[in-house]
C-alpha cells in the first residue's frame, strides 16, 4: 500500500518537532500558564510539608505512621493529583483552535506544508510537556529538600524512595498527560463550543477518578493512573512496575494516538490527505490498544478467577481422614536464584477404622517428584493444592505413619488465605490503606528475601484450606520439627520457626528444631544482621536487613537499657508461670508487602509465628526515632531522667503501633496458641479468654487485632493534620503522646451494635453466618470475662491456674469440662464469668442508690477519712461486677478531674451490694461502671445531700457488704424512648460515610461510621458524638444522656428542626378504661433558659379520637411533667410530639400513663 506524505506513517518528524515547538512557545506565553506555574507547585507541595511534618512530629512515636512519612510519599499519592494536572492540561488546550483562528495561526498553517495529523500531534506533545515539566517540579523539589537532608544531618525531612519518582516522571505522568491531551484534542475537532469541550473533558476526567477512588486494590492496574498505587517501595525487595501496567500503560498511548489520529481525519482541509489512510491506521491502532487493555483485564480477573476456584474447590472437598502430626523432619534446599526443594517425613498418626482418605493442602506450583506411605509408593491425586492418598491399605496398625514427600518448584504465594471472610485487597469497600496497612503478598521467594509463610502451604498440611468457623473448634495440631535446610547464596541469612542454629558456614546449612511442639513453620532469609541478647534462658534476637543498619546505630548507645527493659517486661509473665515455648524469640524485619493477616473467618495476625515476630520495615528498623530521642536529650537536663525517658519513648513506640504494626499484638498467641488450644464447645472462645487474660499482663491497654475495625480506621493513617497535631501537641506541650487512632479502635469494638451482639447472643450461637458480628461478639465478651476473672480472684490465682492449665495440654488440645475441673482445683470463682457468660446471652442490670459521703474516724496518723457509699442492685438473674470511678487524690478539688478504679465488686443475682469507699479526700462525684451489663455505659452517681455527715466514732466498714436495699418502684405504665412502643416516621439515614478525596482528606476530621440503635442513629455521649458522624438536621438520634429515663440505659431521641418535625410517637396498652394522668420526662440536663418561650405540641390519640396539648417546655422541671388528664377506654393509645413553636432540638425521652385517682 502506498502512502502519501501526509499521511501519519510517513509524516516528516521535523514537521512534527516544528508544530510542538510552535504550540510550546505559543502556549508557555499564555496568563493561564503563568498562573498554573505557580499555583500548582504551591497546591500540591502543601502534602509533601504534611508528610514532614509527619515524619518530624509523628513517626517517631507511631510505627504506623512511618508509612506517611516522605519516603513513600509518592506510593501513597492521592488520585487528585493526577486530576489537578489533567485539568491544568485541558485548561491549555480546549480553547487552542479558537486561538489559532484569533490570532490567524489557521491561516498561516493553511499556507504551510503540515498536516492536520502533525499539526495537532504537535499540541499534544508541547501541552504535555509543559504540564510534564511543571510535575517534574513539583517532584524535584521535595527530592532536593530531601536530598539536602539526609547530606547534611537535617532532620525535618528524608528523600523520596528514587523508583517512585522515576515510575512517576518517566511513566505514568507522560502517559496520563498525552491521552488527556489527546482526547481533548479530539474534542476540540468535533465540538465548535469551547464550554463544551471544557465540559466533556472534564467530566470524563472525574469520571475516571471517581472509578480511580472507587476501585478495590484487585483492579487498581487496571484503572489507576499511577503506577505507585500497586508498588510497595521496599529496600528489602523491591518491586518492578508490573506486566499489566505496562500493558495498561502503552494501551493508553496506543488510544491517545488514535484520538489525534480521528481529530485529523474530522478537520477538513484540502491540502491535508490524511483523512484517506485515517481509516486503516486509526482501527490497527483502536485494535492494539483493545488487545493490550483486554490482555492485561485478563491477567487481573484470571488470577481473582483462580483464587476463586480454590476456594470453592477447598471449601466443598472432603475433610479426609482425621490426622494428628507428630513430626516433621527432612532436608530443605532454599535457591533464591531458582526453586524450593524439600525432602521431608512427615510422621502421624490416624484412626485405622477411618475409610477417608488421607487429604493434605500442598502448594500447586510444588511438583511432587516422590511420595511414599510407610515405605510404599503411594497412589495419589493432587489437584487445585490438594493431594489425595488413597490406599489405606498402606496404614501400619502397630505405629505412627509416616509419608515422604520429594518435591521441588517455585511456590505460588498466591495459594494461600483464600478462604479469607474478608478479602480486603477485592472489597470496593475496604479503603486502598487497608492493602497498605497489611501487604498484598502472602509469600516471597526471591534472590534479595524469601519468606515463606507457613499458610501458603511450602510443606503439606493435613486437610483442605476451610477456615470456618466450625473447622476451627478443633484447635490445633501440634508437631515436632527437625529440619536441615540449605541456603543459596550464601551471602543470605536464614532465621525460622523455632530454634536456627548454623551446621555448615561455608555451606550455609541451617537445623531449623522446635524445642516444644509448634503447630506451623516459617522461614526467612535476607542479607540480615544480627544481634541477640540471651535473658533468663531465653534469647532474644533481631534480624534486621544490611541496609538498615545506619539507622539503629543509636541502638549501641541504648543497649544495657533496653537489655534491662526487655527483662523487666519478660519476667513479668516469667514470674506468673508463663515461658516462651521455643525458649527463643527473634524479632525478623520484613518487607512492607508481606502480608500480616491471616484468613479464616478470624483473620487474625500472622505477625507472631513460633519464636518469630515479624517487623515491618517501614517501623522500627527505618523510624526516625533519633528526632525523638534527640528532643529528649534537648529538652531532659538530669541524665538519669533522659535516659529512661528515652528508653520510654522506645517501649512506647513499639506499643503504639496499629494492629499488626503492633510489636506485642501476637504475645498472647505467642504465649499460649503456639503451647496448647482449646478443642468441642466453646473452643474459640475458651482460647481467645485466655488469650485476654495474657494480654492484661501488657504494659498499655492491649486491643486485639480485628480485620474490621482495621478497615474501618485504615484511612485514618494517611496524611491528615487532625491526627498529627494531636502528637503535636503533646510534644510541645510535654504531655504524655497519645495514640489516637488506637482510641477510635478501641470506639469501634465497643459499638451500639457490638452492645446488641452482646445482649443477644450467647457464644452457643456462634457461627451465626456474620462473621464480622461473630468476631467482635468474641472479643468483645472474651476481655470482659478476663477483666473478671481477675478482678475477683486476683493476678497471682488467675495465672497459677492458667499456666497448670497450659502445662497440663501442653502440646495437644483441651475441653470446656477441662477448664473448669481445673478452675475448681485452684478454687477459682467462676461464676458467672466461665458459667453463665459463657453459656447464655444473659446479662446482669444495675439500678444504684444515690451515694452518701461521710467523715468517719481519722486514721491511725491523724488524717481525715470520708466514707463514699452507694448500694447497687442487681436486677437479672445472672451476676456481674462492677466498679468505682472516682476522682484522683491530687485532683478530687479540680472542676476536671482525673480518675481512678477501685477493685471489682461482685454483684450476685438478684441481690443488692453496698459499696463503702474510703478515701482521705471528700469524693464530690463518681460514677458506677458496669462493665458487662445491660447498662452499658458509666451511671453518674447522685449525692444524697450536699451536707457532709460526720460520725468520728464509726469506723470503715468493710469495701463491699450485702444489702437489702431494694429501689422504689415506678408507678404506672411508661414506655421509654428504647422500648418497642416507640417509633419515630422518618426516612432511614445514610449510614455510609462520604470518602475523603484528595485534600479533603488532609484536613478532615476522622470519624466514626453513623450506627443505628434501636432504630434510631446513635449519636452516644458528648465525646463519641465529636467522633460519630453527623445526621441531617431534622432526623432523629439517640444519645446518652445520665439524667434520662431508663430501667438501665440512659438515652433520649433528640433532633434538631428548622420548620417541620418528623413525629415521634409513643405506643402502649391501657389495661382498663379510667381516668389516665399523663406525663413527660424531661431530662435534668434540659436547660430552660434558653427556652422559656418553647412551646411543643402532643397529639393523643385512640381509634376514636384525638386531643392535642401544648406543653411549655421553658417552665418544666427536671423528671415527670403533667401533660394533661383524659378519660380513656381500654386499648391502644398513641402520644405524639408533633410541633415546636421554633426551630431548636426536641427531646423524646419518655412517658408515663397513671390512673388520676392513683397517689
């Protein structure tokens, strides 16, 4: 075919280099260009400023937030930022051909020899360039600043990682501006009206970032326009820019040229013969760009494909024939270059009457090359990552079994955590953060780190991959391991389960032992240095990568006291009967993609396997922590006070880490799942109690990792200024620093629905095919049973028992019967707590007497002593405990005081307790926590008199003492805003919380998703409303209010209305006709005031008739207020608040129907 000259295939690239200088000197003159050369340097360096900020003031106390620091600056870029430039580049071309014919440019281009297709490649080209150049900018900066830095020994800021900003310059920016440059160009030439060119363009434009924003992590290749939204930079492994995003990418610039291609062929000039070969070029290059884009769909959705056929296949094979693993041994070769190789005997034993056969999971990307039973050749089938053995026949009855299996690969790390209740990296509604937070891969195998993870089965593993529920009331199998593993290079360092200890140092071989049976194997090698300190027979070991070792230099300076430290925090739980079971634990760094999170339908950590916690590489071994330690040294003159803050700050900042981010989050399960785990009825819960009982021994409030409240708080940990002025501000100010999003963890498990859960089902319910309500109803319930265990027996009883518990089944699985014969042992009180919380849904409720202060009699020094009593009637048939909140001797006088707990108090079933305070300071206020009640919430305690009795002959009587105080009961009928017989006609709110897009998200206020209790949003107390979010003015909510009606919870609905009121109306049943008084509950906190001349209105209502009263809201009193008297019949009867006389909130809190005659 022969082409003429203008056509694209032999277009003359001077011509070309010609029109982009021509539109490059035109367009750089231009006002607007001027502007957006300054604004848009400004506007986007505001996030480079946050995030040294981040890495000045926050980093060094949170390793969660070394992942905001600089560094992965360009890892973590917002969508937007793409979007700003896009329109920077539409806002220079939209409007070029009206210039061109402004400034008769059209005609001087008419009279020379360059086509259309030139003419407008040409502005493609310079338009992106000049936008290319202003990012180039923007980037160049912060790496100089950066750059500067890390020369010189500043401390305000770190380079950006290189990869990312070469990824961004040289990949992603030039793509994404030629194909918007392109597409605009393309508009220009079939739309004459520049509005709506600018109009199309800039709705395609945020049409693709909203599907940007609104993509799961799965898809993001696909869609997103930065290549860093799918990398982790790493130092440890790096990763490169992805097959399908190179795909994606040269998809885009095939359909950028075949959009300047179509905007030629649609300007029509006479000269120009590019239109007749538009035909042919334009559709290769449309076909291209659909064969790239549909090869690289077809490796995203493939691999979501077969993760798929995984776990359907796992999920319906059968169970096979019941195994207990007594032994693994064997030869392991690990070739970084190549492959895995394993040699190994896997010794159990099996019920011989059983017909199954026998099913292990196995890697399907291992090729078997042997595998024998007892010595025999055994028929097998290994299919989708399992493997059937199906001659029984081969069973020895007289011994253990034992399989060998010889096989060799390179192991998918895909093939593991399939079966994932949450599969958050595929969850549109899981926050791109979350991928972020805990990795995307499950395993790795290459010449800079391996990690082979224990889930993506590198070993055979009895059973299918099925982590629900009902498969895990089995506990674990626990095993012995004598391993000889081989590793190339050499120059790598190898550490795993258990105790690694070095045959061969020319050979690199490695003996992987347990020293206690352990229930999984994980290995793990890098080019790691290595210090260990040995503490009461126990070693402790941190394997961190040769390239991080500038940055814990300061470790040296520090070593006797955090050697001392670590002592300190291990003979705690060494005192109290608990020991390491491998004797041995070795802190491994690892890379920031390795994923922490297990599968299952708990999804717990797997961040803490046997003797091996796994420490991401964006905390501990790259923290900032000299800025820190250097502010300390600043500010602390006394050297000893230096010292130990500085040792402080360091404990610290491990605990203050989020989730899996969290050091000590697998100590629990390091302490106990890898000794021993609970097996029948109740077996997850029996477990995860004791793992809360171990996890009270921690130096800070210790939270259990949750997939769900993880997600819910993920995008919290980006870039935001409300966070990071908290850390801020207790750095200026001396102040303890706090952990802010570990509160909003900690608001999240204890929820209004957490509280339903807890109120409605019982462990014995569980599975209930929720999994995210099984989970926070366990943990939930688990720490509540932990807190009273120990607050009644005490610390030392607790864990005598616990560890003669765990001594007893160490290395194999123990009963709910087991448990309790023990507790009886060691004379346990265990009611309710392993009785009746445990076996039914039922809870205890409190109604309290108001509290009285005395003086009573001076100690034995002289000092005054007050009595603070109050009586607490249990009113359910199940016990509970409850405690004290009372102010602190140093601040009982302040408006603001801090407070403190007494000890638990038990409140038997149905029985009244009086709890008698003694304290040598007056007690002004207080309140009764419940804990594990119907309640809920803390009970403000009212005093009796503001007079102070003094009895100086009484002496203290004893803390807790019975009681036959019984509360006066309330006359009458009174249905409460929580009862069934009060609804409210409105439209059910939006629970869903708006995302944070691009800037928004920097300065937002994070909060809590809006919950629904008892049909109405819960807007709880004062201080979880400024976390809660806002419902619509006029809408109804529920919020905690002390002075409210309630048998035990306190609450009122309240809105607030501007002209219309949506109804609230309170149903019952009269039981006989008479004469009925009825009355509204005001609240005590409703200030009148403001409201003295606020009127509402009430419509009463039967099947019959209506009758309206107007209630004065501004000369009411706190408690019951006569709404008015009616002669009513038997049967329904309806009160509605239905008017206010001006806008303001309204309250429903309660009303009560008495008989007129009654007293």
């Amino acid at each position: 075919m022969e082409l003429s000259a203008g056509t694209p295939l032999s277009t003359s690239g001077s011509r070309i280099l010609a029109a982009i200088r021509a539109e490059f000197e035109t367009t750089k003159r231009l006002t607007r260009f001027k502007i957006l050369r300054i604004v848009l340097p400004l506007a986007t360096l505001v996030a480079y400023a946050m995030s040294c900020f981040i890495y000045v003031f926050v980093a060094p106390y949170s390793p969660t937030f070394g992942a905001a620091t600089p560094k992965y600056l360009l890892e973590n870029i917002d969508p937007t930022f793409f979007l700003i430039f896009q329109l920077a580049a539409l806002f220079l071309v939209f409007d070029a051909p009206h210039r061109h014919r402004s400034n008769q440019i059209a005609e001087v281009l008419d009279a020379k020899p360059v086509s259309n297709f030139e003419l407008l490649m040409g502005r493609v080209i310079a338009t992106a360039a000049l936008i290319w150049l202003l990012v180039v900018v923007v980037v160049l900066i912060p790496c100089l600043i950066g750059l500067i830095a890390a020369v010189w020994g500043f401390d305000f800021a770190e380079p950006i990682a290189i990869a990312s900003v070469l990824n961004l310059l040289f990949l992603d920016a030039p793509t994404t501006l030629l194909y918007w440059c392109a597409f605009a160009v393309l508009l220009t030439s079939i739309l004459q009206l520049r509005v709506a060119v600018f109009a199309v363009a800039a709705a395609f434009m945020f049409l693709w970032f909203f599907l940007t924003v609104e993509s799961p992590y799965s898809v993001l290749s696909l869609v997103s326009p930065s290549s860093n939204d799918t990398l982790f930079i790493s130092d440890l492994a790096p990763e490169l820019v992805s097959v399908t995003v190179l795909l994606v990418r040269l998809a885009s610039l095939l359909l950028a040229f075949a959009f300047v291609l179509l905007a030629a062929a649609w300007i029509k000039r006479n000269d120009d013969p590019s239109s007749t070969n538009v035909r042919v070029v334009a559709p290769l290059a449309l076909v291209a760009c659909a064969g790239m884009y549909g090869l690289a769909s077809a490796m995203v959705f493939g691999a979501l494909a077969e993760d798929k056929r995984w776990r359907e296949f796992h999920a319906a094979a059968e169970e096979g024939r019941e195994l207990d693993l007594k032994r693994i041994s064997g030869t392991v070769k690990l070739d970084a270059r190549s492959k895995l190789e394993i040699d190994m005997k896997l010794e159990f034993s099996a019920d011989l009457l059983d017909s199954e056969p026998l099913v292990f999971a196995f890697n399907p990307a291992m090729n078997i090359q042997s595998l024998e039973l007892n010595g025999s050749d055994a028929n097998h089938t290994f299919k989708n990552g399992l493997l059937h053995l199906r001659n029984p026949n081969l069973l020895e009855s007289h011994s253990d079994q034992t399989l060998r299996i010889v096989a060799r690969g390179r192991p998918n790390p895909r093939f593991a955590y399939f079966d994932s209740a949450v599969n958050y990296k595929a969850d549109p509604n899981a926050p791109i953060q979350t991928t972020s937070l805990f990795g995307s891969v499950n395993s790795l195998f290459s010449s800079r780190y391996i990690a082979l993870m224990p889930a993506i089965c590198w070993y055979p593993t009895p059973g299918p991959i099925n982590g629900q529920f009902s498969r895990q009331q089995h506990g674990s199998d626990y095993f012995d391991v004598d391993l000889t593993v081989k590793l190339l290079p050499s120059n790598l360092l190898l550490v795993g389960s258990g105790t690694t200890t070095v045959q061969g140092q020319e050979e690199s071989t490695y003996n992987i032992r347990s020293h206690a049976p352990m229930h999984e194997i994980g290995l793990f090698a890098s080019s790691f240095f290595h210090m260990e300190t040995e503490i009461d027979g126990m070693t402790i070991a941190m394997y961190f990568h040769m390239s991080h070792a500038k940055h814990l230099v300061w470790i040296d300076d520090f070593e006797q006291s955090f050697r001392s430290e670590v002592q300190e925090w291990l003979r705690r739980y060494l005192d109290l009967g608990l020991t390491l079971p491998q004797h041995s634990l070795s802190f491994v760094e690892a890379p920031r993609q390795l994923r922490t999170v297990g599968g299952g339908w708990r999804m717990d950590s797997v961040a803490a396997l046997p003797g091996v916690v796994l420490v991401k590489e964006h905390g501990f071994p790259t923290a900032p922590l000299s800025v820190g330690l250097a502010r300390i040294e600043e500010s602390i003159d006394d050297r000893e006070q230096r010292r130990a803050s500085q040792t402080n700050l360091v404990a610290e900042y491990l605990a203050r880490g989020l989730e899996t981010d969290n050091l000590w989050v697998g100590l629990p399960n390091t302490f106990w799942s890898e000794v021993t785990s609970a097996t029948g009825e109740y077996a997850q819960a029996l477990d995860q109690i004791a793992r809360s009982l171990i996890g009270s021994l921690a130096p800070n409030p210790f939270q259990f990792f949750s997939i769900y409240s993880s997600s819910h708080i993920a995008h919290m940990t980006g870039v935001n200024l409300n966070i990071s002025s908290e850390f801020l501000g207790a750095v200026l100010y001396g102040r303890p620093v706090p952990s802010p999003i570990q509160s909003f963890v900690d608001d999240y498990g204890r929820r209004a629905s957490v509280w339903n859960y807890v109120e409605n089902l019982a462990f014995s319910d569980l599975p209930t095919g929720d999994n995210q309500r099984d989970l926070e109803l366990m943990l939930f319930k688990s720490n509540e049973i932990a807190r009273g265990l120990l607050s009644v027996n005490g610390e030392a009883k607790v864990f005598k028992w616990l560890t003669n518990l765990q001594r007893e089944f160490a290395g194999s699985t123990y009963t709910y019967h087991d448990m309790l014969v023990q507790a009886n042992e060691f004379e346990l009180t265990v009611d309710p707590f392993l009785t009746d919380w445990i076996t039914n849904a039922s809870l205890p409720g409190y109604v309290v007497s108001r509290m009285s202060v005395d003086r009573i009699v001076d100690d034995a020094r002289g000092n005054p002593q007050y009595k603070t009593s109050v009586t607490v009637r249990n009113m359910e048939p199940v016990g509970g405990l409850v405690r004290l909140q009372y102010p602190t001797e140093e601040t009982w006088s302040w408006m603001f005081p801090y407070y403190t707990q007494s000890k638990g108090v038990y409140i038997p079933a149905e029985t009244s307790t009086r709890i008698n305070l003694i304290t040598p300071y007056e007690v002004r206020n207080a309140q009764l926590l419940p804990g594990l009640s119907m309640n809920r919430g803390a009970i403000s305690l009212q005093k009796s008199s503001s007079t102070i009795n003094e009895f100086p002959e009484v002496k203290p009587p004893p803390f807790a003492e019975r009681s036959d105080w019984m509360p006066i009961s309330e006359r009458g009928i009174i249905v409460d805003d929580l009862d069934a017989g009060f609804t409210v006609t409105q439209r059910a709110p939006n629970l869903a919380r708006p995302t944070s897009i691009g800037p928004v998200g920097w300065f937002a206020s994070p909060r809590l998703q809006l919950e629904m209790d008892s049909g109405l949003p819960y807007l709880g107390t004062y201080y979880e409303r400024i976390r809660e979010f806002r419902v619509p003015r006029g809408t109804w909510g529920r919020i905690v209010e002390s002075s409210a009606y309630g048998r035990y919870r306190k609450t009122v609905a309240q809105a607030w209305i501007r002209d219309t009121i949506h109804t609230a109306r309170f149903t019952t049943e009269l039981p006989e006709p008479s004469q009925w008084t009825l009355s509204f509950h005001v609240p005590r906190s409703w200030r009148p005031g403001p409201n003295l001349d606020l009127q509402w209105q009430f419509k009463i209502s039967n099947d019959s008739k209506e009758w309206y009263r107007e209630f004065d809201v501004g000369s009411k009193v706190p408690g019951w207020n006569l709404i008015g008297n009616f002669d009513l019949p038997k049967g329904a009867i309806r009160v509605e608040l239905v008017a206010s006389s001006k806008p303001g909130h309204v309250y429903a809190d309660a009303i009560r129907w008495t008989r007129s005659q009654d007293p």
